[in-house]
C-alpha cells in the first residue's frame, strides 16, 4: 500500500526534476502517473535463549519503484538497506569472493549494507514473455529445504531460518517464456557467476558439521585458500530449460539446467608443510521434474532431481583430495490437507542417494529428512499461528521453528518467533544446537 503523502512527496520531487529539464507538464503528469512506489520497513530482534544475549538488532528498508514504459512493457527496481547492531551474523565486512562484480553489496563500516536486490525488465516480444535483468528464478515449491530450487545461490547468514524469497541471491539473468499449444516452455541464460554466502569462520552460524566442513587431525598446521571463482561471462554462464503444463488435473514440469553447484568443493592436499584446503566451483546437469494435483481438500505434489556430478567428503586417509566424484538423485514427496476449520496441515519427506558410493563417503549413502507443517488462522485471519518441524532421520537432528503474526492494521504486522535446534554436533542441523533464539519482529508496508 502507498501512502498518500509519500506518494505526492515522490511525484512532486519527480515533477521537478522533469521540469527542470524542459519537459512539458503533459508529459510529467502522464511519467508521473506511470510510476508506483511501495516498500516494506522490518524490525527483528532475536536473543539466544541459553544466554539472553542478542543474536541480532536488524533494520531493513526495502523500497520498491515500478515504471510502466507501455502496456506490455514494465521496468521494476528493487533495492534493500539493512542495519545489524550486533553484527555477529557476518562480523566485520565480508570478502564477498563468491560474487560477481555486478552483485556485490555495499558496506558502510561493519553494520550498515545496501544491496540492489532486484532490476529487471518485463515485456512481450509476440506471444513470448521477457524478463531481463537482476531477478529471482523459482523452481519447485518444496518446504524448508530445496531440491529444484537452485538456480539462485543462497545466503546462510541465519543458516536456513530467513524466508526463502529473503535468502536468495537474485542474479543478473535473461528469461523467456514461450508458449507451446497448452504448454510452456522458459528458456534461461545466467551470465552471473555469484555463489553462495557462506558464513566465514566466527559468524553465529559458520558451519562445523564434519558432513560439511572436512576433519584435520589437531597439531597439524592448515592453509585455506579462497574459492576459485568462474569469471568468464559466457562460457561460466549458466542455461536451464523448463517444459510446464496442464495435463489431466496434473500440474506438470520437466526441468533441465546446466550450472555450477552454488556451494564450493572443498578438498584437502596433503604437503610436507601441513594440509592446504583449496575450494572451487564444479559444473553439474541438473535433470528433474515436478507434479502437482488438488483432490478435494487434499494437495499431492512432488519433485524429482538428478545432479550428474556431486562431490561429496571422504574420511579416507588414503584418498587423495579427501572428496569422492559422484552423482545425486534426490526427491521429495509432500501432502497438503486444508479442510479442517482453519487449520493448514502438510508434511514432506526428503531423500537422497549417492548413486555411486565408495568406502570413505562422510555422509550416508541414502538421507532422508522430514517437514511437518502446521498453520492456524485466528480473529478472522488476523491472527496466524504457525509450527514447522525438520527432522533429519539419519542424524537425528532437527529444528523446529514456531512462529505468531498479527496483523494489527492493514500494513502492520507484529510477530514473535522461536527458532529451536536439536541434535549432536555432527549433524546438518545440530552443529547450532547452541544458537536457539526467540524474535521479536515488526512490518510496516507503505
């Protein structure tokens, strides 16, 4: 929702501007009335609770312009301003080595950053949908883990807790979707070589799990060195392709990409002077799909993908590099149920396999993790109370993040959170058993 004086305060700014440069009031009104602005103002705090000690002080402005060139052409601006007091997310100001140029933050001092989170032009070229410029690409619709959704890296500055649509890095990309009969098909070209954030050594959630982070005997001295990052522009693009449709009831998606795996290979080479870790970007085919139907109340939906070349650590003395070549198939199936009252029930199971496993592989052959989601809406719809549970089965480890939102106008929303983890040390999601925290949050759109 925009505000009115905002609203008029940006016109009249914008009019001035025009006039200064000899357009004519004509021009400026029909400029001014082709442009919206909206935005969103969030406030979270969150405390560990073990300690009481805050994990975060966050401000963050997000504004947004929208400029209409013509009917079937729009050009959109989406920028962020985030504030952290406590800085311990991303202590000091990082390296940023994972991405390009053109993505990169801008950091005043440790606690203050802006990001141009997205910039893109929409239009239609025939019957084809365009979408150039800095933008999100979403593939699959999963539950607190990805398994298609990978074509944007992620942030794990809060690990996997932030909102997916929060977590993406957005990347500079051209998207085309083409009509084929009842059919579609999106043709993407990803010149962007960004990867993921990963937290350095010292952030809250910096990882430790040996299933992530390869174990070195103590007393032996270590060299990291920074990840080999693909700068080319056209041969280190990624391409992907995507056939949708509408079959029978069934929500259909054949799914192919040919990219570079967002997180780094990390392998070990052993010299006489200790262990020297290098990491770097390795290139996979992705081949999955996804389905979908409604059965009355009930929702069935899956998703299924297979990465030609993963690499996966090995506790192998005797290998090499410490990291085994080998290909993934991961799927996941979920059931959605909205029939009762207010009430929104889902659960998902996850599993995935190394399809060529060898003595040494950290991690276990077959994994399999499971969600269970719970939603209630209350005061008509005012009031959303909500529960999400992740249990890694091999592991035992989970978190379980619970969560309360009320909207007190329109455009104001109060929330109060918990982010609880479980588990060993050893696992994906116990390595943070020591980060449990409450939040405390406030929206505001304008």
């Amino acid at each position: 929702m925009i505000r009115p004086h905002f609203r008029i305060l940006s016109a009249s700014l914008f009019a001035s501007a025009l006039s200064a440069t000899g357009c004519s009031h004509a021009n400026v009104d029909a400029m001014i009335d082709s442009i919206t602005v909206s935005g969103m103002f969030e406030s979270e705090q969150a405390f560990g609770t073990r300690t009481g000690d805050p994990q975060k002080s966050e401000f963050i402005l997000t504004p947004e312009i929208g400029l209409e060139l013509s009917g079937s052409t729009q050009f959109t601006v989406i920028g962020r301003l985030r504030g952290d007091i406590v800085d311990k997310l991303e202590p000091g100001t990082p390296s940023q080595r994972n991405r390009s140029n053109l993505s990169r933050r801008l950091f005043a001092g440790d606690h203050v950053e802006f990001e141009l989170r997205e910039a893109y032009l929409d239009t239609e070229v025939g019957s084809t949908f365009l979408r150039i410029g800095k933008q999100q690409i979403v593939w699959g619709q999963a539950d607190g883990l990805k398994l298609l959704d990978v074509l944007n890296p992620q942030s794990f500055r809060e690990f996997i807790l932030d909102d997916f649509e929060d977590s993406r890095i957005p990347l500079w990309a051209l998207k085309a979707e083409i009509p084929v009969g009842e059919a579609f098909i999106q043709l993407l070209w990803i010149p962007d070589n960004t990867y993921d954030d990963i937290p350095e050594p010292g952030a809250l959630f910096a990882f430790t799990s040996p299933l992530i982070v390869p174990e070195i005997p103590s007393g032996i001295p270590v060299t990291i060195s920074a990840p080999n990052r693909p700068d080319d522009f056209l041969t280190d693009s990624d391409f992907g392709a995507k056939l949708s449709g509408f079959i029978r009831g069934w929500d259909l998606s054949l799914n192919y990409a040919y990219h570079y795996f967002d997180r780094p290979v990390v392998r070990r080479v052993i010299e006489d002077s200790g262990v020297n870790v290098v990491q770097s970007y390795e290139r996979t085919h992705l081949l999955g799909g996804s389905l979908s139907n409604v059965f009355g109340d009930v929702t069935l939906r899956g998703e299924i993908a297979y990465s030609s070349d993963r690499y996966f650590l090995s506790d192998d003395i005797g290998d090499v590099d410490g990291v085994i070549h080998t290909g993934e198939l991961s799927y996941v199936i979920g059931v959605d149920y909205q029939g009762w009252r207010d009430w929104f029930i889902s659960a998902q199971v996850f599993q995935s396999l190394v399809t060529d496993p060898t003595s040494g592989l950290v991690r276990d052959t077959l994994e399999t993790t499971a969600t269970f989601l719970l939603r209630r809406d209350f005061l008509n719809d005012a009031l959303q109370a909500e529960a999400l549970l992740i249990h890694g089965l091999n592991q035992g480890d989970g978190l379980l993040q619970a969560s309360m939102a009320y909207e007190l106008r329109s455009n104001i929303r109060l929330s109060v959170g918990a982010d609880i983890f479980y588990g060993t040390s050893r696992g994906l999601f116990g390595q943070f058993n020591e980060n449990d925290r409450v939040v405390f949050g406030i929206d505001i759109g304008f």
